[in-house]
C-alpha cells in the first residue's frame, strides 16, 4: 500500500480497485444493475489503459484482474471480515491508487485512515448516518458519489456529493431513426407495482397502441400474485404482449422497434439504467417525474415528463415531435460508457490531486 501522496501523478495509468457486493457476477447473466455498470467502467478503465483489479463474485469474467471472494453474503457478519480482510490484502499486494466500491462501505473499514484515495458510490437509497461517519473517520480520503442528484439527496445533508449518471455501452445498442408506423410501446423492467407495468397497459389501451411488456417476475407472492391479477389477464397476443426477461442483443432488437419507452414508476428510482438504454436505441422516453427520471429525460428533447396516466396517454401522440437522432446524441454525451468512463476518472484526478495537496509528502502512518 502507498505511504506516501505522490506528487506528478500519472493519471492516465492508475492502479485500480473495484469493489461491488458478492452475491450476483459481474457481468451479470441477466438482471443485476450495479452489476452491469461495474462491468461497464472496469472494461472502459481497462481499454483507457488503467491495470484494474475487480473484487467479485468467482464467477465474474473481468478484462482486468480477479480477486474472488471468499464468501457470498452482503449481510452476513464472518464474510463482511473476511472481505474487509480481502480489500486491505488487495491494497497492500497490489500498490493500489483508487480504491472505487459500489459494495457495502464496511468494506472500506480497514483503509479508511490510510491516504490511499476512495471512492463510495451509490446507486440506491443512502443511509446518511453511514455517510457522515465515513467522512469523519477518512480524513478528506473518502470520497461520496451517487447515480444521480436525487440519489444523493436521499442521504440528506452529508456534505459535498459527485453525480455521476449510469449508462450502457454503445457497442451493445444500436440507433433505429426509422420505424414502422404502427410500432409498439415498450415496457421493460421487473414485474411488480412500483415499476408500473399495469400502467403501461392502461396507456397503451388508452392509445390504441401495442405493448410488449419485458422483463422477470420476482420470485415473491406479491409480485407472483400482482402479475396473475393485473398484467396476466390483459395479454391476448394481440395488442398486449408478455416476452420474459430478456437479455442485451434482445433487448436492443425490442427497444429499437419501439414506439415510445414507458417509465411509470410509483417510487423514487435512483436512476433506471433501462431509460439510458433505450435513449441508445434511438427511442424517446414517456416518465413520471419521480426519482431520477427528471434528470434523465429533457422534456420535449429526448422524451417528456408526465404528471398523469391522462398525459403519458397524450404524450403518446407528441412522440413523432422528438427525434430519434437527437434521442441518440442526447446518449452518447451524457449516458454512453465514455462519458461514464470520463467522469469517473475526471473524478479519481480530482480526489489524488486533493490528497496531495492536504498532505504532500507526509507519510501515512
């Protein structure tokens, strides 16, 4: 591990360290959020030259360096040591720069008074209590990112924050600026209430449109018993279509054939990866503004917010205003993996060089 804040730092080859919790691969195989956007940046970090080590899950196929872990539960009390055991190991074998988690923060607990830089980044609810604790014991070393400003802001008043949105990588998704007229509406997310794919029907009946509903069934009886009363009854393999979960070149064949992508969300999602994806593809976005859906979606440039059922069925008919090329660009500058990849290391240059200058060359201890 560095004992010492090295001046002239070469920022452009970094050693890195990549944590994310144990229980799902990174990639993940089909679902798995924070899972898609670490492999995303560790991919990017590693094409930008970085020597990158991923802290993971044995099954996750990295481009740079494995370290699995030893156990498999979040929350269990003997593996959150054991991990923590595993990122001090890793700092101290590995001559780490950037200690990056999007895992639990106890993990960090060990470095946390060493001057070696690290980032917490969230991509769901915060726990401010954590936040504020963190940042008295690292001495100016912890920095605190979320997926959105909202994201944040569920910490309350924890001091300064770096935004930096999710995203998918451009290689995956294609634009289609042409589409057929009567092309469906798209809903792709879990199937329970919160995500609103009960809504999404009542638009698309409301519209006269096709829907093709996408994404798993979580395996709980509220959501089981949600999906047998209000989706399954409405499927007629006309106008109302069911696929399953689906997987990325799925996904890109779906998106890009829509219409319009849905977002009728009933709680404060952090971000909603699915939206930045279907931007990808070229496809406007119809949200309701909670969570972070009003930072992603531009009304009338790349989608609209809408504040009703009434208006999202109304929006249906302003789609044709938005452009799909712009739906695209809006994509590339704000949510695409080099964007992602830049602000992330515009973010490790921001926290080396604020180390060095509050304790140059002193050793750490």
């Amino acid at each position: 591990m560095k004992n010492l804040v090295m001046t002239g730092q070469n920022f452009n080859s970094l050693c890195i360290l990549l944590t994310v919790d144990p229980e799902i691969p990174v990639p993940p195989g089909e679902y798995g959020g924070i899972e898609r956007i670490v492999a995303m940046l560790e991919r990017g970090l590693v094409s930008s030259g970085h020597k990158v080590f991923l802290l993971a899950h044995p099954d996750s196929r990295p481009c740079g360096s494995l370290i699995p872990y030893t156990g498999r539960v979040s929350r269990s009390r003997k593996d959150t040591f054991s991990h923590m055991r595993q990122v001090w190991d890793a700092c101290r074998r590995h001559d780490i720069d950037v200690v990056h988690s999007f895992g639990r923060l106890a993990y960090l607990l060990p470095i946390l008074r060493n001057r070696v830089l690290k980032i917490q980044s969230y991509q769901r609810h915060v726990a401010g209590s954590r936040v504020a604790l963190g940042r008295k014991l690292s001495g100016g070393t912890l920095l605190f990112s979320a997926c959105s400003s909202y994201c944040a802001g569920t910490a309350g008043d924890n001091g300064a924050w770096h935004v930096v949105f999710n995203g998918a990588p451009r290689d995956v998704f294609t634009s289609t600026e042409e589409i057929e007229s009567d092309a469906p509406l798209m809903f792709l997310g879990r199937m329970e209430r919160i995500k609103g794919p009960h809504t999404a029907i009542h638009v698309a009946k409301a519209s006269g449109r096709k829907l093709m509903l996408a994404g798993n069934i979580p395996d709980t009886a509220e959501a089981r018993g949600f999906f047998a009363k209000e989706i399954e009854p409405h499927l007629d393999g006309k106008q109302i279509n069911y696929v399953g979960p689906v997987e990325d070149a799925q996904k890109n064949i779906l998106l890009g054939k829509a219409f319009a992508f849905l977002m009728p969300i009933e709680w404060g999602e952090p971000f909603g990866i699915v939206m930045a994806e279907a931007l990808a593809c070229g496809t406007p976005v119809l949200g309701f503004p909670l969570g972070a859906v009003p930072e992603v979606v531009k009304n009338g440039v790349n989608g609209f917010l809408c504040h009703s059922v009434e208006d999202m069925v109304n929006a249906v008919e302003r789609i044709p205003l938005i452009s799909r090329a712009q739906c695209r660009k809006d994509f590339e500058e704000r949510f695409s993996d080099r964007a992602i990849v830049l602000a992330y290391e515009a973010l490790y240059r921001q926290g080396l060089e604020g180390i060095s200058a509050r304790y140059g060359g002193a050793e750490s201890g």
